[in-house]
C-alpha cells in the first residue's frame, strides 16, 4: 500500500483544540492571565478521555498480562539519578538563534520550522537569516530542595518516568515475584522545558507519560523489540486509530539516543504530518549499568544457576499525544438532513460519556421519571449523562460533540409497551430496545470490538 502524505479527515490541530476548548475538553492554562505557553489545563470530558486512555494502557499491560507490575515513583529524584541516567549531561537539544528574526530553532527541525520574517522560507532560507552555531540546551526543569538555594540544593523535575523505575528495579524484584522477561510499568507527569513547544498537545511543557520497561535476557532482547513495536502498534489500531494513518518506523543511526541500540518510532499521520506518536527503544543494559555503577548498588538477575545484567525494552507514550491522536482520527464532519453535524467517532471505550439517557419531552413526567431511572441504573457501571433540556436535536448534536457512542430516548412509546430508543452516534441508525436489557445490552457492546466506520 502506498504510503498516505496527507491526512485523510476532516480535522485540523486548530478545529480540535477549538472543539476541545467548546465542549470542556481542554482549556488554555492560566486562561485569565493571558495564558502559559502551551500549558493546557483538562476540563470535564478531557480527565475523562485521558482516564479511558490510561485505563485502557493499563489495561493492555497490567490486567490482561501476568508478567508485568505497576509501579508509581516521585517526580523529583535523587539527583544523582540524572547524573548517571546522563540526563544533566546530555538531555539538551541542539538549538539556533537568528540575530535578524529573533526567532530560536531546534537545530534538528530546521527544514520544518518557518523563518521569522518569511515564514515560507525556513529558518536560513533567506540573505537576511543570520543563524548563529548550535548550542546545547539542557530541557530539564531545575528547582531547589530545602530552605537554602545553592548548587548542592539542585533538583530537577523528572523529564521521564523511566528512571523511577531502574532505580526501584532491585526493591521489585526483591519483593514482588518476577522473573525476567517481566516488566515495569508507570503513568504519571514528566517535565521538559520545551524550546519548540507548540501544536496543541502535541509537545507541551508539562505532560504524562505512560512508560513500561521490559526486562529480558539479552541474547532475547532484539526479538521483544519487535515483539513490542507490534503489541503497541495493534494496541492504537485496536482503540480505533485507522492503520492508514499510522507506521512504524526505525529510527537511522545518526537519530540513535545516547542510550538505544535500536528505536522504532510508532508515527501518527497529523494533520501537520507523520510524527513521533510513541517511542520503542531496545536500551540495552545502559540503565541498569549506569545505577549500578553510581549508585554503588548492582543492578543484576540473579537466578538459581545465571547472573546477569537484563536489557530493557521500553514502550513510551504521551497521554496528550494519545489524546490528540484519538481526537484528529475521530474528529468528522457530515452533513445530515441538510444540517451540519459535527462528530467525534471514538472508540466507545475510549468515549468520555458512554450513554445519554434522553426523555423525549423534558417536561413529561412519566418520562422523566423512566429516564432518572436508567440514568441511575446506568452511571453505576458507566459514565452516563441525563438530559432533558433544549430540542432533541439540540442535545443528540452536543452528544456527538464529546463523543458519546449510545443515545437512548424515552418516549411515549416506551410508556405503551416499555421500549426506548437507542440511536447510534456513528450511523445515525435508531433500533427499539426494551428498557429492562438496555444496561447489559451497552455492557456487551463495550466489551466488542470496534472500528471505525463499523
Ligand atoms: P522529541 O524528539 O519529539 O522531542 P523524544 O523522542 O525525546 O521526543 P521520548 O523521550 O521518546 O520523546 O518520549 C516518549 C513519548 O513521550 C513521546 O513519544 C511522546 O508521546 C511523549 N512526549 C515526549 N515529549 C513530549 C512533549 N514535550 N509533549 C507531549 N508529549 C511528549
């Protein structure tokens, strides 16, 4: 299949991060402040997606598995950690001023980024461009601990989570019973002073990580990479992304961290382009080595009759990058009965809200009282909504708006014979259900696959 160069879909970053804003998704942080450089805050129906998110991740690495366990470690660590991670040496990206436009560039992006002055060109691109030489960065956030601001008070915000696992990795195995292969997995925030931020979620300031290391023998450690570039490639094709609009790709041995032998980047077809979605590295045993090493502590497997030092496979995704992914692949546009209808076609596990509960008439009673009646049964084991305001129109329009798959209507008919309707947000079809059987029949239909278009 030849490679697709252009986003297929209605989406833009600038459409979803308005959508997101309209419908309480995400909101610009310190809004009334005039903002925070792409910092984001979530609104209702964000810190809902991104819980489906990392409850799906969880899912896919802790519940459905029995070699793999959680673990959440602090945000800021020893810091030594960064010391022997080689995070206070090396993690900078390499960057370029130019004296005319004023504008900074990571030396790396240049032939994508847009000069200052003539934003066809790219930066160095025009006689007036005066780029001066590439300097080094260093994108870790530094704060101070204790009372007294020196240099031996210096600590640093995590910039990824994967350190608080290498350095728990002898208090896990000691007391949890794995055995290599097994693995480590955590969600939480990491920080990187962005030079470049920008593109809505797409590389924030602040963001969370969902991030596992999977411990191998090293003779087995190139065929788990693969192994893992597939689950997690199935992983997003599962959830819905549509395949033509994601690849994995082997990074070159120039693109190589100080740290991989091998990185495959799983790549999303933005709207601005295929980028970095997520990042599998083979890490060898560079971690465990280093802590071993600073730390004084061996870091090693020791079996009943082999001892070594296991190599790390690592699976490391964004949760706002998986969050705009979902979006831009949900995000449609349709006409309908010549109105225009905006929708997010998300995978319903995935659906912030999984069921609007809708009395046909606010105002009826009857209604009204069945509905309050599902609604309750429902948000039990759900994320439901109830709503009796406005138009039926009106209210199925704002549902597709969030995303949610299943609307279910009380009307006079279901006080005749105990029917309701449930309309699908994707096809627009409307099938009489019975009331009674409506919760499991929404229990089953989460539990089935899905994708896009049916
Ligand atoms: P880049 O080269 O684009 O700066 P990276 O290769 O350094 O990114 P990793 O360290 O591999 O990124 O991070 C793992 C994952 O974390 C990325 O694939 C992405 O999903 C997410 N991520 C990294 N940096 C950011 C950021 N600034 N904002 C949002 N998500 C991020």
């Amino acid at each position: 299949m030849a490679e697709l160069e252009q986003f297929e879909g209605a989406a833009t970053i600038e459409k979803i991060a308005a959508l997101c804003r309209r419908r309480a998704f995400v909101f610009p942080t310190s809004d009334i402040y005039g903002g925070l450089g792409s910092s984001f805050d979530f609104g209702h129906y964000g810190v809902l997606l991104c819980q489906n998110i990392k409850g799906e991740w969880q899912r896919s690495m802790i519940q459905d598995r029995d070699d793999i366990v959680a673990l959440d470690s602090a945000v800021i660590l020893n810091p030594q950690v960064w010391v022997a991670s080689g995070h206070v040496e090396t993690f900078a990206d390499p960057l370029v001023d130019c004296r005319t436009c004023k504008l900074r560039f990571r030396e790396d992006h240049l032939a994508t980024s847009s000069c200052g002055r003539k934003p066809s060109k790219h930066p160095g691109g025009t006689p007036d461009c005066d780029l001066t030489e590439a300097r080094a960065f260093n994108l870790m956030f530094e704060t101070h601990i204790g009372a007294v601001r020196d240099e031996a008070s210096v600590a640093y915000l995590r910039p990824e989570t994967a350190q608080g696992i290498f350095v728990n990795f002898k208090n896990v195995t000691s007391s949890m019973r794995v055995k290599p292969p097994f693995g480590i997995a955590q969600i939480g925030k990491s920080f990187r002073n962005e030079i470049t931020p920008g593109n809505f979620l797409f590389r924030v300031r602040e963001f969370e990580q969902m991030e596992m290391e999977f411990f191998v023998p090293p003779a087995d450690a190139a065929e788990w990479h693969a192994y893992w570039i597939d689950e997690r490639y199935n992983w997003h094709t599962r959830l819905g992304v549509r395949p033509s609009h994601l690849r994995a790709r082997a990074h070159d041995k120039e693109e190589l961290s100080h740290y991989s032998s091998a990185t495959s980047d799983i790549e999303y077809l933005f709207p601005i382009g295929w980028q970095e979605l997520e990042g599998v590295a083979n890490r060898g045993s560079y971690d465990l080595d280093q802590h071993s090493q600073h730390s004084g502590t061996k870091l090693e497997w020791i079996g009943h009759e082999e001892r070594y030092v296991p190599h790390v496979i690592e699976p490391a995704l964004g949760v706002g990058r998986a969050f705009l992914t979902f979006m831009c692949d949900a995000y449609d546009e349709e006409e309908v009965a010549g109105r225009q209808r905006t929708v997010l076609r998300l995978h319903p596990r995935l659906a912030p809200v999984k069921a609007a509960v809708l009395p046909l008439v606010g105002k009826n009673a009857d209604m009204v009282e069945k509905a309050q009646a599902l609604y309750k049964e429902l948000r039990r084991v759900m994320s439901a909504e109830y709503d009796a305001d406005a138009a039926i129109g009106k209210r199925y329009r704002r549902q597709d708006e969030i995303g949610t798959p299943w609307g279910l209507t009380i009307d006079d008919q279901t006080l005749e014979d105990g029917t309701i309707t449930l309309r699908d947000r994707d096809s627009l079809a409307q099938e009489r259900i019975p009331l009674e059987g409506a919760k499991q029949l929404l229990l089953d239909r989460l539990e089935q696959e899905w994708a896009p278009g049916g």
